[in-house]
C-alpha cells in the first residue's frame, strides 16, 4: 500500500473516530425520575442519600401529605434528627432533592416509586397487637393506580407483612385504567439503625432488592440495582425474590431484638448472683461464633422497628398454624417489657420502697442516643411506673422536645392528664433536671451524660443521693466515692 492510501485510510480511521466520541459526548446520561411517598424517618435519609450520591443522574422528588412535615424538610430546621443528615439536604435540596404535597403530579413524573410510609402495629380488629396495619400501603396503591399513565417500578421501602408485594400488584392491575401501563414491585427493605442512618446508607452492609422471577420482575431489579450501583459496589447488592425479602428484614430485627433481650435476661442473673454483664458480654463476645454487637445490657430496646416486627413475626407464625414459632418470637417481647418494668421496681425500692412526693430526674427520653425518635422507648414505660408512684419527674433529653415526651407519657400512663401537667417538667438544661432531685435516672446512653459535674449535682441533692444508671455508661466506682449510692444493669455494686 502506498504511503498516501495509508494516511487517506488514518485520516479516515481519526474522523470516525472523532465522530464516535463526540457521538459518545452527545450521548445523555440516563436520569432515573424518582419519587419517594413518605416523608419520615426512612424516606427523608434514603432519598437525601440517593441524591447525593446519584448526582445529575438522579431526579429525587419526596411526597407527604403533611404539609407542616414538608414545610419542615425545606426549612434550616429539619423534622428529625440524624448526624450528618442537615449537611447533605442542604447540599442537594432545589438541585435534584425536591420536597412537595402535590403527590399525584410527582408519581405521574417519577419512573420508579418508593412507598416509604407508616406501617404501624394494628390496635383494631383481626391482628390487633400485632399484625401490622398496612392501610397506608393500600392507600398509595390505588393513588399510584389512579394517577399512573406510563409503566412504573413500586417499591416497598417500609416493612411490610410477607406476600404484601402480591396484595399491591392485584390493587394496582385492577384499578389502572390506562391502556398498556405496567407495574413492577419490588421490595427494597431498609436496614438502618437510627442515629448511625446516614452512615448505614452512605456504606452499607448490603442492599437487598426482591423481585418477581419473570424477565420484566428482572429488569425492573436491573434498573434499581443500577440506581444504588452510584455509591454501593455489585456484590453488596442481594437480590431475592419479594417474599424472601420481605421475611428477611423481620427476620433482621427480630434476631437483633432476641440479643438485646438475651442479653438483658443474662443482667438479671448477674444481678442476683454478682456477676458482671459487661464482663459477661465481653467474654461471650471473645467468640467469633457470637461476635460482640448488640451485647450491651439496658433498660430494653425501643425503636419503631423491633417491637413491630417482633409482632409481625408472631402475626405470621400464627397465620401460618406455627404456634410455637409464635410463642418463641413473643417471648422476646415478654423479656424486654419484663426489662422495663424490673427496672422501674429496682428505682422504687430503693428509694425505701415509695417515690410519693419525691423529685426523680430523669437523663434522656429518645430510645437510644444520636436521635430524637422516642417510638417504644423504655423511658416511657420507666416514667409511667415512677408516675403511677406519686413522683415528680425532672426530664432532660437533648434532642426531644417537651410536647413529645409529655404526648408519649399520657398515651400509656394511668395518671390524669392534667395531674401529669403538674407532676413532669421537661426542662432545656440537665443541671436543672438534677437540682435537688432524690434521684438521677439515666435512661438513654447520650455521650455528654458522662461527663457533667456530678459532684456538684450530689451536694444539692438529698442524701442518701441516688443514681440509677440504665446503660451502664457512667464511671460507678468514681460516683461512689464521692458518696452516691449507684444502682446499674446488670452488676451488683457493693455501695459503701
């Protein structure tokens, strides 16, 4: 060939290959439209998250009919509390994170469908105590059907009950009038721990995504795969089939709730026979056959997800004629509330068996540090019994607003409503919450507990001076000295 035909044939190699990249250039990026039905503890972080990571390629939009929630979303002062959570709405709110009510029009623009809503504990009819009420679920089902013009993905992102993807299916085929319009479900459970949520969605330990085997269900998985393949390598991304999925986020809870509850049992026993839990869990924990999580004995576990899923499992052993199954799960339920309430009854005694009259302040009402979600939490259940006592409660939480923990209290005390009024003050300052108390109760394991000045609380404090620690986080040995007399899960302490 000649040295002319051979640089014709390179110039034309270069110009198709010019034009390939710019080509390629040209080419626009798939953009995922999302939507996200539920604006609360699960959807708010997910979707902050998704947006984050997936940049120019995600369109996030979060609906919730409760506009003063929405209002709060798109304030400098966020509806709930999460480390790390305010920095990244800033970062991504009015560029591809929108927070809106008009929930038909966001659905109607979004390709796929995250339900994120509130699946409570049933309190009415068959189930009621536990099964879980998926009203809300239903509710955005015939809403997506009635407003859906293009084929959509819907995924369950609350915890649902198992064979709730085929429930949504019948509800959105029967009730989509528009000729040629599919719906993939998908259940796509979150596994976050509240007050690490950012972190947990930012790396987590995986992500599971199930679906129908049928090569629609298939893609449909593909494509949300895709979305979290943004920020999560491939093998972190499990995919099943929807009741697997389902049944393996009750099942994450309700192993994790069977530890804490093991756990809390094992505390009794020390405390009985002068063990130590902590030494306890430490040596158990040495084996990589247990490992050491969720080995910290407490008050009891809370949270909006353990209980409720707990008592979804019993609902389903029951439903299925597996009465044992049943009976196993509730136990753990029945070691938690027993928990509790030996707690409350170690305070009382204590205190010379009556707390009539007497001034008990109590550190932390959130279910555990780093949120300010108090659903089920055992600081509840501990100032009902002090209230059902005759005491008077001083309450300091960091995070947990006044009408919260006076709202949580007059759901499940006993007392009048307008006697608690007078008997609790939930105060802004913890030296406050101490002064002159009978008694310091530490009921969620807040880091600054342990280093406030308690020498001075104890001088202004009635003697004998009390501390009842429920986390076991306060230096008990330091405290004794200077002359409390310190109660703690778990551990017999040999006041002086």
């Amino acid at each position: 060939m000649s040295s002319k035909g051979s640089k014709n044939k390179k110039a034309a190699s270069n110009d198709t290959a010019a034009k390939k990249a710019r080509v390629e250039v040209a080419a626009p990026a798939k953009v995922y439209k999302i939507c996200c039905i539920g604006a609360g503890y699960v959807g708010g972080p997910t979707m902050a998250v998704m947006a984050l990571k997936g940049g120019a390629n995600v369109v996030v939009n979060v609906v919730d009919i409760n506009q003063q929630r929405i209002d709060a979303w798109n304030s400098n002062d966020l509806p709930i509390y999460e480390p790390g959570l305010d920095d990244i709405v800033k970062e991504c709110r009015g560029k591809n994170l929108f927070f809106s009510t008009d929930v038909s029009a966001k659905i109607d623009e979004s390709d796929i469908i995250f339900v994120s809503v509130n699946t409570p504990t049933k309190v009415y009819g068959l189930g009621k105590g536990s099964a879980a009420d998926v009203k809300y679920i239903e509710s955005c089902a015939r809403m997506i059907a009635e407003v859906a013009k293009s084929s959509k993905i819907v995924i369950e992102k609350s915890t649902v009950p198992s064979g709730t993807a085929a429930t949504l299916k019948t509800i959105l085929m029967a009730n989509c009038h528009t000729a040629g319009v599919d719906f993939q479900i998908l259940s796509n459970p979150e596994f976050l721990a509240e007050g690490t949520a950012v972190k947990d969605l930012l790396n987590p330990d995986r992500v599971l995504i199930g679906g129908d085997p049928s090569p629609e269900g298939q893609a449909a998985i593909a494509t949300v795969s895709a979305v979290y393949e943004f920020w999560v390598s491939k093998d972190r991304i499990v995919t099943t089939n929807t009741w697997s999925s389902e049944l393996s986020k009750l099942a994450a809870n309700a192993f994790l709730a069977q530890r804490v509850s093991s756990i809390n049992a094992m505390s009794a026993i020390c405390e009985a026979t002068g063990a130590n839990v902590k030494e306890l869990a430490n040596a158990i924990g040495k084996d990589s056959r247990i490992g050491p999580k969720f080995l910290n004995a407490s008050v009891g576990f809370g949270g909006s997800c353990f209980q409720k899923d707990i008592l979804n499992m019993v609902y389903l052993s029951e439903s299925l004629n597996l009465r044992e199954v049943a009976d196993y799960w509730r136990q753990v339920i029945t070691m938690n509330d027993y928990q509790e309430r030996r707690f409350s009854t170690r305070i009382i005694k204590s205190l010379f068996n009556t707390v009539a009259g007497k001034k008990i302040a109590v550190l932390g009402f959130a279910f555990k540090k780093d949120t300010g979600d108090t659903r089920e939490s055992p600081a509840i259940y501990v100032c009902r019994d002090l209230l059902d006592e005759g005491a008077t409660l001083q309450i300091f939480d960091p995070k947990v607003p006044a009408a919260q923990v006076f709202q949580d209290i007059k759901a499940v005390s006993t007392v009048d409503p307008k006697q608690i009024d007078s008997l609790v003050n939930v105060v802004a300052d913890p030296y406050t919450a101490m002064l002159g108390a009978h008694a310091v109760v530490v009921l969620t394991e807040w880091d600054e507990f342990k280093d406030y000045d308690y020498l001075s609380v104890y001088k202004s404090m009635p003697k004998p001076a009390f501390i009842f620690d429920g986390r076991s986080i306060l230096d008990h040995n330091k405290l004794m000295e200077m002359g409390f007399k310190v109660e703690a899960i778990g551990m017999k302490i040999n006041n002086l």
